[in-house]
C-alpha cells in the first residue's frame, strides 16, 4: 500500500474541497478516503484525504511542495504523511502489565502498522515481556533528584531512535513540561477514569469511595497539565454496589486495554487532527 | 436556512469529489457538509453535500437540470433536497402510545423539521392525544377480511395529503407488500428487539424466555418481508435475571422512543442512503 | 398488594440474616423479596426485605414495636416501609420540561406507585402542563432577596401537603443547606453531566469544550454541597466530533429523562439505602 | 480462604431463607455472601449463600449430609462447594488465538481461582504458546471420518486428568451431543455474536451482511443444539456503516476476550444458576 494522506485545517470558505480533490484528480490520484468537518462555532475547516500513489503524476518529494501553493492560498495548517513510512514507537510503562502486554500483541497480530523497537521503564519487572518479545529494554530508575537527568537521557533515546510516537501504558512516572513539549501530539497517555472526572492518582479508588455507577477510561495526548490534554477516546462499563474496588480495577483495566488500543491505532493511521485541546477523530 | 441536498450513490472512479465540488464552487455555492463513504468490498462511492443557496447562480428549478451532467458521467443514482421544503408526516399508531408521545413532544421541541397532519389508527385509544395536539384522527378499524381494502383508503390517504413519510410508531397491523411497494424507503418502522434477533410477535416475551443479558430496539425501513428493512438505527440496555417481563418491557419502550426519533430525524435531514438492504447514515 | 419492606444497616457479625427472616417465618409472613449486601471494607451490614402482609400474625402497628428488639440486638438503622402507603411527591421545574413531560407520562403509564399532588415553579412555563394533567401549579418567583423567604414557604407547602419526596426535574435554582436538611434522602436532582465531571452550571457547555467522546447524566439525592450528593444512577451516551452543542443536549436529555426516572421508582419502590454518601440499591 | 457456598433452587414456599441461615447461624457460619431470587413466573427460589467455614462446627465431610435434611423438606435441588477445591480447566482451541492468550493471562494475574493443566486442539499452532506458559498440549486432529473417535478420546482425557471446566476459547469444531452431555452446564463456550442473532459460521460476516448497527459477543454453556444453551454473558460495540469487516472482526475479538472471561470467572466463582435454559447470575 502506497498512499498519500493530508491532514488540513483552516479557516472556511469556499472552494477548499474542490481544490484539493481537483489536485488530486488532475495528477491522476484516486481519492480512497475522504472525510471533513466543519466547526461552526470557530468557522473552522477540517479534512483529512487519503489518496493511492500508484499513476500520480507528481512525485512523492514534490507533492508538498506543489500543494504548499493551495496550502497558502487557504492559510491551512497541513501536514503529508505516506502510509509506507512506517512510524516507530516507543512504550513507556511501569508496573502495571496489562496495557503493555496488550500492545505487544496486538502489533503482533498486525493491528498496528508500525515498530516498537524499545520500551523505557522506570522498574525491571517488563524486562522479561520485552525479552520474550524481542525489544530492546531500557531501565531508567526515578528519584526526585534524578528525574530531570533521566529525562534528558531519555529525549536523547527517543531522537536517537527516530520515535516517533511515545505511549504511556500505565506510566507512573508524570513526565515534566520540559519532555511534554519536545513531543507536541505525539505523546498518548491512557488515564483509567472517565475524565475531566477523577485526575491524579488512585482514579479507581476515587470512584470507589465517591460510589459513581459508571466506570471509564480516557487515551489523550498529554500536554503540560497533568490529565488535561486533547482527549482520544473514552468508554465506559457500569458497576453497583456489588462491586468491590478489586472489580473495579479488574473490569477498568478492560477499558484502559482497549481505549489505549484505539487512540494507538487512530494515530498510526492519521486520523487525529487536534485543535483548541480537542481531536476531530476521522473514524 | 435554503440550502440544497444532494445524495449520490455510484460505481467509485476518479474525480467524482473534484467534480461535484467544483460544480458548487463554481457556481458559487458553500458547502456547510460534505460527507463521503467508498464501500470498498462493491467499490461504489456514497456522497452527501449539503450547501447554502444564496448567492448560488444556479436558480433552484434549475439545478437539476445542470448537475444532471456529471450524474450522467459517473452512472450516478442520486436525489436532489431542499431544506425549505417541509415534509409531511403520517404517524401510524395502535395501543401503546408512548412513541407517539414522544414523537410529537419532539416535534412540540422542533427536534423534527416537518409537519405532522394526521395520525392513522387501528383503534380509537389515541384519538384523545391527537386531539390534544390538533392533529386529525383517521380511524381505520382492521380486520382479516377489510385489510387490502383499508390499506387502499390509506394509500388514497396519504396520496391526497401529500404525505412523505410514514412513522410506524407500535402499528400492530403488518402492512401488506402492496401497501409497501408504494412507499420505498419511506415508511420507518419500530420493532423492540435486537434485529435480527426476535423477529415477529411479542419480542420481549421471546427475548425474557431466551434468558438473553441485553435487550434492544431497532428503527428500519419496511420492506416486504416482515422486519427485515434496512437497519437505520439500534440501541441496547442491560438486563439481568433480576428483572421480570414488565421491567423488559419498561426499559424497552425507553429504548424505542429513543431510536425511532433518531431514525426519523435522519430520514428529515436527507442524511440517510439505502444500498444492498442496508444504511449509510451520514450523521 | 401489601407488603411490608425493611431496609436495614448495621455493623455485620453472625446471625443477622437468620433472625431477621426468622422473625418473618414465625409470624407467618411471606418473603417476596430479599437482597443483602456486605461492604467488606467497613464491615457494614445492609438488606432489604419485603414480605406479603396477608396472614402475617403481627398487626401492622405493631410489626415496628416488635421488630426493634431484634433490631436493638444488632444495632441497626432501619426503617420500615408498607406498599400501601401511597408516597406524595412534589415536582419541581424551571424552563426545561422535557423530564416533567416525561415524569408525569409515566406516572400516567403506571410505572410510578405515587400521587403526584402539586408541581413547583420559579417560572410560569410550565403552568399549562400542569393544568392539563389537573396537577396543582404553585409559583415561586425567586430572587436573590426574596430567596431565603420563598424557600421558608415552599418548605411549609410540603408540610401542609406531606409530600414524601421532592424531585428537581431541572429546577435551576439551588436550594439553599437550610432547605436539603429538612428532607434528608428525599430530594431528588438530576444532574446533566456524568458527575463528578462538570459540577454547577451548563454542564453540556463544559462538556463541548472539553472535547470529552461521552456525555452523562446522574441522579442522586440533594445535600448541603451541590451536585455531590449520594449518586442513585447514571448513564452515558457516546458522541464525537460530528455533534454540535445542541446535539449534546438533545441527546443528554433523553439521557435526563431515563436517569432521573429510574432514580424516582427506585425511591418509591424503598430499594435505596445511603451510607457514607453512596447509595446501595437493590434492584 | 475456606468457605463454603451452597447453590439451591427449589419451588417457593415460607421459611427456606430462614432455614438455609439458621443452619449456617446456629452451627456458627459467618455468611460472606447471600443472595436470592424469586422468579414469580414459576414460582421458583434460587438461593447462593457463601459462608466462612473458620469455627463452623460441622466437619465439611459432614456437612452436606447435615444440610440434606433442609433440601430434603423444601426439594431443593442443590449444590455444595468448597473455595479451597482448585477447579482445573482445560481449554479448546483452534487458529483464532486471542481468547487463549486473554485467559492464560489473565489467569496469571490471578483473576481465576483455577489451575489450568492443558490445552486441547484441532490445530498445532496455539502449541507455541502453551509452551511458553508451560501447559501441555494436546493435539486431535480431526476429519469427518475421525471426529467421533477423536472425542471419546478427548473425553478419557478430561475424565484422566480430572477436568472440571471445559472452556471453548473460539474453537471451531463442533462437539457432538454425545460429548456436550457428558459435561452438563460444564462447557462454556463463546459465539462471535448477539444470539440468538447470527448463530453458526462467520457471525461477523452475517452482522456485516444485514448491516447492524451493534455487534455483540455471547458466552453460554453449550447444549445439543448448536449457539442455544443458556446465556451467561453478552456485550457489545456500536458500529457504523464506515467500519469495514475486518474492524468488525478487531472489535468483536476485543469483546469475545471480556465476555468470555467474565463468563469463566462466574462460573470458577460458583455464581451462576442454570433453570429453564436460563441463567441466574449472583454477581
């Protein structure tokens, strides 16, 4: 598969679509998916257009260029991705398994198109998952004092390593605005409540003690406040009473396993336009 | 708000976005929705745009004629809307009278765009809240021997009262092909089950037999074979053992307003295209 | 039917479910309903039971007196309910009717065991509903000033009427502490967010910015800190980017109107018990 | 842990709660769990009491027998376990391999109270797997002309390694009534779909076909007839016209996985009742 996928945002008006599908009918590209939305409330433009290579007249080192001209005229913010660029991620997990194992597997299964070639963890205890998987481990010990050293360490790892997406399964480490900035949108973070409700830590216990009915978990980019960022994808199960908060981690980390899964896989498939700390997901 | 409509469905080919948008732009139109589905397993291209008439330099009588062009190009089936028309709606109805209800309190809150002129019944339990909303009341009682000759009066009905849809909302006659065969894609019907799930008589009665953990409703269009319509919307609630045949039913019939009014607004808004017994719903 | 109900809370320890339905067999009572619930982390006791009154041996009168021994034993609260005492309950409403429509269709549906003697108003609105469902209509306009005084009239309307149980279906002024206390447990709020996310005002508005994917709502009674009182039950809808801020609140109030309503026949029905500020419910 | 849980349905009468607890009371049990149902259509009891065997004064050998004198007075059918029996399970297996690795990890976080000895199937490629979890692996291969013979072996095999729990993780042989009933209420299997919507092959394929808007995933004890033994569990996920097969089928597993461990649990748990190919589920 060889496609070209442009995510465009920009002011409304008339004549963006037509000009940007006529782009791609007159280099002869074949439009295999299409999807836009319009903010009423900020008069805001969206649109993400994916499109097969094969017979395009332009070529791929010169399509952004070409299309910086239509990208001027409508004041877009615009990014080119091609689906053969395969992405490297990096997971970042502590001591709880459940999100990291579930990742693995799922790549293995071929739900996600990209690599993971390394796992960064504060603990030991994934060394024995990444080995039996065959990704390089790296073990980054946090104290207070240290924090801000390893975190260099690690920014330097990722740039190394030419990631391009970190997820945090589970990570309990909470990243400093410093590292949150050298990776704007490209960090997912799965928090295991419904937010805005439940921030910080121990959410399940929170919800415990305040006897919601609803459970849920929430995948979203993290930004420089904590639990605050552009949010993914959520979902939810009901509890009662019955429930002690062993069931509600139980059937929690359910949720977190698989709204993590989705916002992985929307961000590897170019789906995600954020704006105004939000996310139009073209699903 | 005058804005045009158009609904296609055709073989996928280049340049079928290009040329439809270009059609709007040039003729100086905005478009306020663009939505588009490729079916990739039958290869055929789905579109819905909507767009604002004024300034538009295409007088409305005469659209159709001009985009009849690119119809004929791409093999197109297409249909062609405007929100300043008002469409009229007849609501069958039998004894239970909560969709009903809850039909008209929407319209009452301008959830519905359209007019409701009349209610047809099978009985006169309902006369009361037609009544009530000013609405008139045509009573046509049913038996095995006056059916075929009812449902002519009715099809005259709806014919002379320029009806555009028709809402089954609880009607417990099963319209005949006849009758149906009149109305394509125009006649929703509510049926409390799962779909597939239960088809026929006293769906709850068969879904608390069954022992099933989840109930549900489904909005379809009628066709001839009985609840086999093309799906237009579903929703579920949970149930356990715990809860007897009355509370099935309690908690369904909340389900049934609920998905009944969401198919009938998408029908209002041109939002739904039927292909193959089933729905694109452009929501 | 008459039945009698106990709702019991007590610290746990042996022997509790024995003497309690042994009190019930000796007297000749048949249970119909029986449901416990042990919170292991406090180590609370909760039931409730309901018993067929016919052929019980014990007069009604004095079923309270006799039972306190066992109840002192245990040192349990508990209250004591009979079915055929018909509740009476106070609606109160502001602009938005959609969950009084809906309280008093279902009321007229049977699915509430309660009168339904007067609704309560800061607006004139809803004044035509009230008078086509013969229901008493008392307007209290508030203002900051006169606010303290209305509430010292609507407190001694409930008294003179004995209303059993206030529900605030969208009634936009906050009670004042003076107020909830005089009826612990019996006010009912609906709330239209997924609490604790957006607590206080236009909780949909909050919502929209926030980008959440599902929106709520929650029952619960009304105490002292607003929208923190113990939650009865709450359900949520999934929605995305495509649903403008009217669609949140179309949408949400059909969540309002099942959330509330489910809240109101769980009270009436006694299968509340609150501790700590949560609430078991038996259902 | 070292209780006891009795499971009981017996016809309705006076003094079967009072019975059942004073025999765990006065021979000093300290009841853990209790809970009822009365299913008024059959007039029928249904009763799981758990309670802790620390002090109780009957031996456990005894207490079956001490107890046989109740159920014999009331004509219970009826059960008794004990938590410190380890259930051993064997599960079945073909090439979808999701639902193995779902239970064997989940069995490693220790979310089932069971023992998992060995792994049974049609097909070599889950061995690699067992390997890794160290359980043994045993391989049948099966044909038409084999199958019979292949399962009186299978059956000698779970009868040898004394096989409580037969869990069908997406295996794709159909047993034969012949084995079904030698494991009554004993197999669990998982249908990739709502049922009784779908039953049979390639489920997801039929929901894509008719064009749901929900898919589901049910787990049930299999019986003779095929996907129509009583139902455990279910749940579901919404999807839409833009969802291909293949998301189905990735959606759907995600489901499968939770459904069926749900099921697992319940049963490992002794909560589940089975009457009239219904279930009562003490959860």
């Amino acid at each position: 598969m060889d496609n070209a996928i442009l995510l465009i945002s920009c002011p409304d008006r008339k004549g963006i679509i037509a000009k940007v599908t006529n782009f791609i009918y007159e280099n002869a590209g074949n439009i295999e998916h299409a999807d836009q939305h319009i903010d009423s409330q900020t008069n805001t433009f969206f649109m993400r257009i994916e499109w097969a290579l094969k017979d395009f007249k332009i070529d791929k080192d010169n399509i952004a260029k070409s299309f910086s001209h239509i990208a001027e005229e409508f004041s877009m913010e615009w990014k080119l991705y091609f689906t053969d660029k395969i992405q490297r991620v990096a997971i970042f997990v502590s001591k709880r398994l459940h999100c990291l194992y579930d990742l693995l597997l799922r790549h293995r299964a071929k739900q996600f198109n990209c690599e993971i070639p390394l796992i960064v963890s504060n603990h030991l205890v994934a060394k024995e998952i990444a080995d039996s998987f065959n990704i390089r481990y790296f073990y980054f010990p946090v104290t207070k004092e240290t924090k801000i050293e390893q975190e260099i360490k690690q920014i330097s790892l990722m740039r190394d390593e030419g990631i391009d997406l970190i997820v945090l399964a589970r990570y309990t480490q909470i990243l400093s605005p410093q590292f949150v900035n050298v990776f704007p949108n490209r960090i997912i973070n799965i928090h295991h409540s419904f937010l805005p409700a439940f921030v910080g830590s121990k959410p399940y216990h929170q919800a415990y003690r305040k006897g919601v009915k609803i459970i849920g978990a929430t995948s979203h980019y993290a930004t420089e406040e904590l639990d605050a960022g552009p949010i993914i994808e959520q979902d939810i199960v009901r509890i009662s009473h019955r429930n002690s908060l062993q069931d509600l981690i139980r059937e929690g980390e359910d949720l977190e396993k698989v709204v993590l899964s989705r916002a992985v896989r929307f961000h590897l498939e170019r789906k995600i336009l954020v704006y105004n700390n939000k996310t139009v997901i073209f699903d």
